[in-house]
C-alpha cells in the first residue's frame, strides 16, 4: 500500500527514513526548523475555557484559604530559631522568645516514633486555648487536688508564664520552680520526666 | 515521582509546614530512603531541626520510616511518599464531601484530623465541640454525645480508619496499641503494615465521653474554668490512648469515582437512569473492594426493591432504563447473566477509561481546535492509521491535516509507530502509522496538571510578596473598621476611615483578590485526578 517512496531521500534533507512515506511532498514548504528551545510565554491560538465557578467552588476555595491559614498557626509549622543579632539582655530571661531549635512545641506520641528523633517538649503557654494537646497523664500518688485559693493559683499562673525553657543553662533553675509548683498541685509532671530522660539522654551524647 | 511532582510536593509542604520541613521533604523525596544522619548532613540542617520536620512528616503520614535495610544494627531508614503529600491538593473536597454527608459536624471532624495528621478519638470529640459551640449563640454549648454519633458514622462508613499499629522500630518491645491483641508484633517485618491489614481497623474503642463544648472566653473566667475542667475529665484519661484515627483517603476517592460515574450518566442519558446507577453503586459499596474491575453482579429485582421511593417507576420500565445503559458506548452497566430477571454490574475500570478517553479527547479540543480533536479520535478509535487514511478517513485536506498531525506528534499526543518490512528497516520499504496509546497520553496529561498547579501556586506566592503592602493595609483598615462598628462609631467616622484608602488602591486590590483566589483552579483538580484515577487502574 504505502511505501511509494522513491529511494533513501535524496535531496533537501537527508533522514534515515523515507519522508514521502511520512507524507512529505517532494520540494514542498516546510515550516522553518527550530533552532532555539520554544518562548516561555508562547502565544495561544486557543484561549482557555473559563473557570467553573459556582457554589461549590467559592464553598472549596474558601476552605482552602482558611486550611492554609490554619496550618500556620499549628504547631507543625516549623519556623527555625533565629538567632538574636543584638546584645544578650536581662530580660530576655523572663520574656519570650521565638521557638527554640532544640524543642519541639506539640506532644507527639513518641510511642509512634523511632527513639532517635525524640525532643524535649516545649510546654505550651498556659493561655485559654482550646487547643487541648493531651498528654497522658500518669496518675501519681502524690497528686493532691487541694482546695486552691484562686489568687494563688492565678498568681502561679503569672509566674508560670514568665518561666521559659530557653536554654539548657536554665533547667536547674526551672526544675527547681517546676517543683515549687508540683507541691502546690499543678500537673503535667510528664513536662519533668521528659526534661530528664532528654537531661540524660543528653548527658549520654555529651559523653 | 517525577520532577514535576516533586517541585509540586515542595511548594504544598512549604506553604503548610514551613521551609524547613519543604527541604527535608523534598530531600528525601529525591533521594529515596535516607537515615537521620544523612539527612541532616546533606541538607545542613542542624539536627534538632531535622528530628522537628520528621516528626512532623511522620504524624502527616506523609514519611514513613523502618529499620535500616543492612541489617538490625544499621540505623532507621525514612522514606517520603510523593502521593501522599499530593493528596493536600484535595483536602477542601475531601472536606466538602463529609459537610455535603454529615452536615456541619462531619465536616470539622474531617478537617481537624486533616489538620493534626492523626488524632484520638476523645481529643477530636473535644476540639469540635469546642469549635461548634464557639460558633453558636451566646448560652448554648455542644453536647459531646452528638458529636461522637458523627464520628461513629464516619467510621461505619470507613471515611476514617485507625492509624495502623508501629512496631517499635530499633529495639525489640512490641508496639503499644492496647486494642489489638490479636495483631503480632512483627519487628522485622518486610512491608509497612497498612491500615487495612489491622482487623479492628474500623472498631470504635470503648469510651465514653460525657460533656458540652467549652466556650472559648475572656481571661477571667478562666480559673473557673480550669476548676471546671478538672472536675470534669481531663484529669483522667479517656481510655483510648493509642489509638489513632486517620482519614480514609481511598475511600474518599472511591465516593468521588461513583460520583462522576453518577454525572456521567446524568449527562449522557437521563436524571432517572443515573439515579438507578447510583442505587447500584450504593448497593455494592461495601461488596466491591477497591481496585475492582467491576462491582458485584445485581439483578434486576434487587435493583427495583433498592430503587429510592420517590423514583417510583414500573418493573419495565426499569428493565428498559437497563437496557439502554447497557447498550451505551460508554459501557457503564454490563449484563452478566439472566437470572433474577437479568444480573447487571456497573463497569468500574470501563468507565473511567472512557471518561478518561472524553477527557483527553476535549483537552485536544480546547488546545488545537476542533480539526484536530476530530483526528484525535478518529485516531483513538481506529488505533492505527497511515498518513493517507487519516487525511482520508477525517476528510480534511491534506495540507491541514499533516500540519495538525505534527503538531500533535511534537507535542507527544500521538506516536509514530514504524512497522517494517524487511528484517532490515530500509525506510522505503516500512510502514509508518500514527497512533494513540491511552495510558502515557494520560500520565503525561497528569504531569502537565500538576505542573500548571505548581506554576499557579508560584505565580500566586509572587502577586502576594508584590502587593504586600496593599495587603496589609487592607488588613489593618478592616480591624479599624471592625473595632469602630463594635464600639458603636458613627457614620462619619466610618467613612472617614474607609475614605483612607484611595480609589486606585481598591481597585488594584479588588482585581488582586480575584486574581489570587482564581489561582489553584478546580479546573484542574478535575482533570488530574480522572487521569489519577485511570492511571492508577492501569486503564485499557
């Protein structure tokens, strides 16, 4: 049937096959070859469709705007610690600072993880969030639920708030105040368990 | 995992998670499976930040890891999934479908453990009651009770499913769901277990939440509170630690197959025939696992006792309706036997290649016209043809129609395919036929879909970094505004403040809007996930 091409394409250009079986006529015009890779920003002959807009698409639109604003404001944002180009300040001890590298600012469940990729929990500002991370609270003998007069425990809270875990230099002294507030019936004696396992889990790699 | 998909994955987990999970991820994308230690050292990333993104990846699902492959003392090995990190694309349908399925309270459910990854059950049930009552009318709170009923049918449905179990990985204790006792623990196990592969996998555990929704109020009303708190619950656990509930993506993507199916057939044929196709579909969810070439064969008689009440249409003419679905090119219904008044199946695999095939074919349409779609398929339809039978067949001229063809053909729509006659391939004496091939013209459909979203999110992350500052401005007159209204400003004031921001400036910042919400078009989603869908049941 096909195959009527005359001989291994003598002329024009040479290729390795037989372009009038292709379809190319014999000295016909052939649109100039390309020499230079295609623009980035080629003209359309064909303008797109327009978009489909309707109720739903707002509706999803809408849900993706507000996902993505609510992703930034979650925990698994990771923002890296930027180091302070200034002079070290006094107050830099009771204020806050941005996100330290070296914690990790929600409670996975590290049962989940490899151990190797375990980090000190940063505890969360004791702010009225709604946001419960829970931790596994072990139920510990020693936890007293006292009758707490409510300026203490709105005092505790103040000092709880200035306290940070910012450097390594500071634990022994949060350690002691996390203590101060065990007696006085706070929880989250998770928050010193992990301090110590991480302390000397530390100790270990210094060494 | 192409180039494209990968610089698709860094820009989705940087707009999510920050960039130094987007290096992290995109690094273990290129590189395949990788140890902490690598990780950190060709990415210079300090390690705290490294062991930070991993945690976060893995409680996204979107990493897995497993002891190293050199044996039990090399060190644990993560991998990341470029599908799963593409799947964020669909997060506002997956949402959208559970709100269409479970109103208000399904739609939380499913966005809060999108959101955090995994969650307990009892820690969702709090969050969404919280949320749900923070939106209500002053004095009313949300019952817990209500809210657990929608996670049950969530879960009975198998929208959501347990996090499958993790066997410690490294030393050699057994992996700490308490509710599987049946499952073994299998450290050294070849394959990640999936969530299927745990039998309770779909069990909702044995707690029970008692309590309202939390009002999120001012400061000083907090230590009551936090008294009232302690009362309640939180200062015992709620007996489900461990057991982690994810979304069901598959099962999603199977609700959304069934749904195109559904308007597939309603626009072919009528609402009638695709109500009977969705009773179908309805009737062999849960028979029809979900790489299934076709549902579970159906009679006729169990159809019409299926049919919805308002559908009331007589025993012939269903079997007419039947009929006519099976005779449809589109080859969505097939006839498999004749007992029970005739066995019918819906053809799963069939019809989203010819969905797939209907895409395709309008993609030619809108990018070159309607001549060469017409080549298009008359090339799709006829498999193989020479230059002179297309020329024939499509009755274009010749001209035209060999233009359109190498247009095609540089833009990889349609193949050459030599067929030679001779053992020795002398080009004289070989057949040169165009052709069509189904499946890589759809994957490279797919590739080019998730290169224009990412070319969207860039352009859309270029506008915003231009137009800060009008941003912002905006931002700050709006909550000027908003705290004038509360505090009872009068007109003047209002318009004063309004008045600041000038003519011009509204105008650029209205077009900017619209030109940053278009972005990330739905359009898209369509077509891509067809092509996802068709790739991935290795179409015909």
């Amino acid at each position: 049937m096909a195959g009527l091409g005359r001989g291994q394409g003598r002329g024009k250009g040479y290729m390795s096959f037989s372009i009038e079986a292709v379809g190319i006529g014999k000295g016909e015009n052939l649109p100039p070859s390309i020499l230079q890779p295609t623009p980035l920003f080629p003209p359309m002959e064909h303008k797109p469709v327009p978009l489909v807009m309707g109720e739903e698409a707002e509706y999803m639109l809408a849900l993706k705007q507000e996902f993505r604003g609510n992703m930034k404001t979650l925990p698994f944002y990771v923002r890296p610690a930027v180091s302070k180009k200034d002079v070290e300040r006094y107050s830099d001890k009771y204020q806050n600072s941005e996100p330290s590298d070296n914690t990790i600012e929600w409670n996975p469940d590290w049962k989940r993880l490899p151990k190797e990729l375990r980090i000190r929990v940063k505890k969360p500002l004791k702010e009225n969030t709604s946001l419960s991370v829970e931790t596994p609270v072990d139920p510990k003998p020693s936890k007293k639920t006292q009758v707490d007069k409510e300026e203490i425990i709105h005092k505790l809270e103040t000092l709880e708030k200035k306290e940070e875990e910012v450097t390594s230099d500071e634990e022994e002294g949060e350690k002691k105040k996390q203590e101060e507030e065990q007696q006085d019936g706070e929880e989250e004696y998770d928050e010193e368990e992990f301090e110590e396992v991480s302390i000397c889990s530390q100790c270990q790699m210094a060494s | 995992m192409t180039a494209q998909e990968v610089r698709l994955c860094g820009l989705l987990l940087q707009e999510h998670f920050g960039e130094v999970v987007e290096r992290i991820g995109t690094h273990l994308l290129r590189g395949g499976a990788q140890n902490l230690r690598t990780i950190a050292n060709e990415t210079n990333t300090p390690l705290d930040l490294v062991k930070k993104s991993l945690c976060v990846l893995v409680q996204h699902g979107a990493c897995e890891f497993r002891s190293g492959r050199r044996g039990p003392g090399s060190p644990v090995e993560y991998r990341a999934s470029c599908e799963r990190v593409l799947r964020v694309l669909r997060y506002p349908r997956y949402i959208y479908t559970a709100k269409t399925l479970y109103g208000d309270t399904g739609e939380l459910i499913v966005e809060e453990v999108l959101q955090r990854g995994h969650m307990t059950m009892s820690n969702t049930v709090k969050t969404v009651a919280d949320r749900l009552t923070h939106n209500m009318e002053e004095g009313r709170s949300m019952e817990y009770s209500e809210v657990v009923s929608a996670f049950s049918k969530l879960v009975e449905t198998h929208f959501l499913q347990r996090c499958p179990p993790v066997a410690e990985v490294g030393t050699a204790a057994t992996s700490a769901t308490p509710a599987t006792p049946g499952t073994p623990a299998a450290p050294a196990s070849t394959a990640p277990p999936t969530a299927e592969s745990n039998p309770d996998c779909y069990k909702l555990p044995h707690v029970t939440l008692i309590g309202r929704g939390k009002r999120r109020r001012s400061s000083d009303d907090s230590e009551e509170q936090r008294g009232g708190k302690k009362a309640k619950m939180d200062s015992e656990s709620c007996g489900d630690e461990g057991i982690y509930w994810q979304v069901n993506f598959e099962r999603f993507h199977q609700h959304f197959r069934d749904q195109a199916i559904i308007s597939a057939v309603a626009s072919k044929m009528d609402q009638t025939s695709s109500e009977i196709v969705r009773t179908m579909l309805r009737m062999s969810e849960v028979t029809t696992t979900q790489t299934a070439a076709y549902t579970q064969p159906l009679s006729a008689n169990e159809v019409f006792r299926s049919l919805p009440p308002n559908y009331s249409i007589s025993r012939p003419i269903l079997d007419q309706y039947l009929s006519l679905l099976v005779d449809d090119p589109m080859e969505f219904v097939g006839k498999s036997g004749d007992s029970g008044g005739g066995m019918y199946v819906v053809n799963l695999q069939r019809a989203l290649a010819n969905l797939a095939r209907a895409t395709l074919e309008s993609v030619v349409q809108e990018r070159f016209g309607s001549r060469s779609a017409r080549i298009f398929r008359l090339l799709l339809r006829k498999r193989h043809l020479e230059q002179k039978q297309v020329e024939d067949f499509a009755m274009i001229p010749a001209k035209e129609a060999k233009d359109m063809l190498y247009t095609l053909l540089s833009e990889n729509l349609v193949q050459l395919q030599e067929i030679p006659k001779t053992p020795d391939h002398a080009p004289s004496r070989t057949f040169y036929l165009y052709t069509v091939n189904q499946l890589p013209t759809a994957r490279l459909l797919l590739q080019h879909c998730y290169k224009t979203v990412a070319n969207l999110i860039e352009r859309r992350l270029f506008e915003t970094k231009e137009n800060k500052r009008l941003l912002e401005k905006s931002q700050r007159i709006e909550a000027i505004l908003a705290s004038l209204q509360a505090s009872g400003a009068e007109p003047e004031q209002l318009t004063e403040v309004e008045e600041m921001i000038t003519a011009p400036e509204r105008q650029q910042l209205e077009a900017l809007r619209h030109h940053i919400n278009k972005k990330k078009n739905p359009e898209n989603h369509i077509v891509g996930f067809f092509m996802n869908l068709f790739v991935n049941y290795g179409g015909k």
